[in-house]
C-alpha cells in the first residue's frame, strides 16, 4: 500500500525538487548575472552622486574625483561586457531613448580606462593621451581620462536607474521561480 507523506516529509521533498531545479547552470548563471549587474549599477550610481558633489571647475587631478569618474564607467559598463564566462546582460535593458549614452559610457570604459587604444576613434582621440605636468622644476606624466559633460551628468540617472529597474524585475522572476520555492528563513545566502 502506498503511504501518504507527512508534512515535513512533503516539505522535504519539494525542497529538494527546488534546489535540484536552482542548481541548473544556467539558472545560476543567470541570478548571478543579474545580482551583479544589480550591484555594479548600484555602485556606479554612488560614484555618479560623488561626481556631481565635486566643485564646479573641479581639479583633474583630484585623485577621488578621477576614481569616482572611472568607477562610474567602469561599474556601468561590466554587466554589459563578458566576464569569465558569464553571459552579457541583454542589452534589451537599456531605453532607445539613452542607447546613445549607453554606447558612450561603454565606448568610454572599452576605449579609455579598460584599454588605452591610440587611434584615430573619436573618443580614443579625445582621451587618450598623456599629459606632461611641470611643477617646482619636476617633471612629471598623467593620464588624461575623460570628465562626464553636463548632459551625460545629467541623463544617466535615468539611464541607471531604467536598467536598474529592469535588472530588478528579471531578479525578482527569478526569486519566484528559483528561490521563493527553497522557503528559505530570513538571514544572508551567498551565491557563488
């Protein structure tokens, strides 16, 4: 005869139906994918807001201010760039409305911080030399990096928090489906 399941027993079991569906590769490479990017959006919003707290004609050599600019492109950027084997983050994310800065800010990243190319490229052009500093008879070199205009300063909160808001929804699809299940208690997981 068949026995009937207890609770706990059928808790078990779909428990452990759960995590054997979580533990499909690509559903993993997935969470993972859009936690990250949830994290590096984040982070390169607070080095936005550190940017726009900087003095009107800012001092380019203020080495905080030349490390919140390129966090900024840099945090932005890697959720759409591969990283170790993990997929891309869809660029379906970003609104038609903000591609133009969404290709900038990774142009910016690619051309100039991740990888000095000296081109003829527009933007490489822009950026990428070096600059002879002269002081008390010394002689020195820094790298130029390219400060936000007003209008990038300005447009990417929305471009931020657009793809922000899309990351979100596809983390919270994939709680529903992956994690929700597991009834896990309050507390900190880490996914690896």
């Amino acid at each position: 005869t068949r026995r009937r399941e207890d609770g706990a027993t059928a808790q078990r079991r779909r428990t452990a139906e759960a995590a054997r569906q979580m533990t499909r590769k690509a559903d993993i490479k997935r969470f993972w994918l859009l936690a990250h990017a949830w994290q590096s959006l984040r982070l390169a919003r607070d080095a936005h807001a550190l940017i726009l707290g900087a003095p009107r004609y800012p001092n380019p050599e203020d080495p905080i201010l030349k490390s919140a600019v390129t966090t900024m492109y840099v945090a932005y950027a890697r959720p759409f760039r591969e990283n170790r084997g993990l997929p891309r983050l869809e660029e379906v994310s970003v609104p038609d409305r903000l591609s133009d800065l969404h290709q900038r800010l990774l142009d910016y990243r690619d051309k100039t911080i991740a990888h000095k190319d000296k081109t003829e490229d527009a933007v490489a052009a822009l950026v990428n030399h070096v600059a002879i500093v002269v002081s008390d008879g010394k002689c020195g070199v820094c790298p130029v990096i390219h400060f936000p205009s007003a209008d990038e300063l300005r447009r990417f909160p929305s471009l931020a928090n657009a793809v922000l808001r899309w990351v979100e929804s596809e983390m919270d699809k994939s709680y529903h489906q992956h994690i929700k299940p597991l009834h896990l208690h309050d507390g900190r997981y880490v996914v690896d």
